[in-house]
C-alpha cells in the first residue's frame, strides 16, 4: 500500500469520525444537525463557508483547467470568495434578523410561493452539478493513486463514499 493510498484512508476514516460527532453533539434534531443549532459565531460560518468553496472542484478541477488554460481559471475560486465576502458584509445579518434560513424560505417572502418551484429546481440543478464535481474530483485523487484501476471506476467508489458520510452520520447519532 503506498503512502498516498494510506494517507487518504485515514482521512476516509477522519470524515466518517466528523460525521458521526457531529451527529452526535446536534443533540439528535435536524434543524440543529443542519444549521449547527444556530450557534456559529461569524469566523465559524466563514471556514465552513471556505470549505465549501474550497472543495474537489477547486482543487482539482481548477488546477487542472489552470494547466490546460493558464490563470484564468481561477476566476471560478476568485468569484467564490468575492461572493463570500459581499454576503458576510452586506446580508448574513438581515437574513438573521428575519429568520431566513434556507433559500427557498427568502424566494417565498420576497416574490411568493410561485417562484419557489423554479427557485427549488434551480438549486437541485445546481446540487447535481456540484456533487457531479466532487465525484471526478473524487476519481481523479484516485486515479492519482491507483491510476492501474479504470478512471470510471473510482469515480464509482468516489460517488459510494460521498453518499454514505451523511446516511452514517445520521445513523450514528441516532444510536446515542
């Protein structure tokens, strides 16, 4: 087994110990599962916002278009954090004030229940798009590794992680 292989195992194992204690600590409600029990302080929800950003399609995928391209690709990780920095700024504190948490919630209260449905739609567009990245960035990394296995199955293996931290996580925090 070579280093690399054994490095990304135990941070497999890592993700899966995370999942499960935060499961565990969100005092087995969903709402605080999801939201943290609303208790992040603003550098908190900036590292998990960095997170986000910052994952396999980041990485991976810009660092390999940036080779392919030049530096213009990494206008994709630029307009992140610009779009992080304006929302932090200028709109996390009034969406706080009126208790506005999810998307779908702040689309009803400015333009009605009709434009959830797009606005609903949209975003699980956008969630395909996003988790399709994570799963060849997945493959990619272990491609990398084990480049003697087939690209398309690793991105199989990829796609069966990334699908079973939450399903354990919530099964985890459940048996507490």
């Amino acid at each position: 087994m070579s280093v690399s292989l054994a490095i990304l195992i135990l941070y497999i194992i890592a993700l899966f110990g995370i999942s499960w204690f935060a499961k565990k600590r969100s005092e087995g409600n969903a709402e605080n599962y999801a939201l943290a029990g609303r208790r992040l302080s603003a550098p908190l929800i900036a590292v998990t916002i960095i997170g986000l950003a910052v994952g396999g399609a980041s990485t991976i995928g810009v660092s390999e278009h940036a080779f392919r391209v030049g530096l213009s690709a990494g206008w994709y990780t630029i307009a992140w954090a610009i779009g992080a920095i304006v929302m932090g700024i200028f709109m996390a504190k009034k969406y706080r004030e009126q208790n506005i948490t999810t998307i779908s919630e702040l689309i009803e209260r400015h333009h009605g229940t009709n434009a959830v449905i797009l606005g609903v739609f949209c975003q699980i567009v956008i969630q395909l798009v996003i988790i399709s990245l994570q799963y060849i960035a997945g493959g990619s990394i272990l491609h990398a590794i084990m480049p003697e296995v087939l690209i398309l199955k690793q991105v199989c293996w990829s796609a069966r992680l990334l699908l079973s931290v939450s399903p354990l996580s919530a099964v985890c925090g459940r048996l507490h």
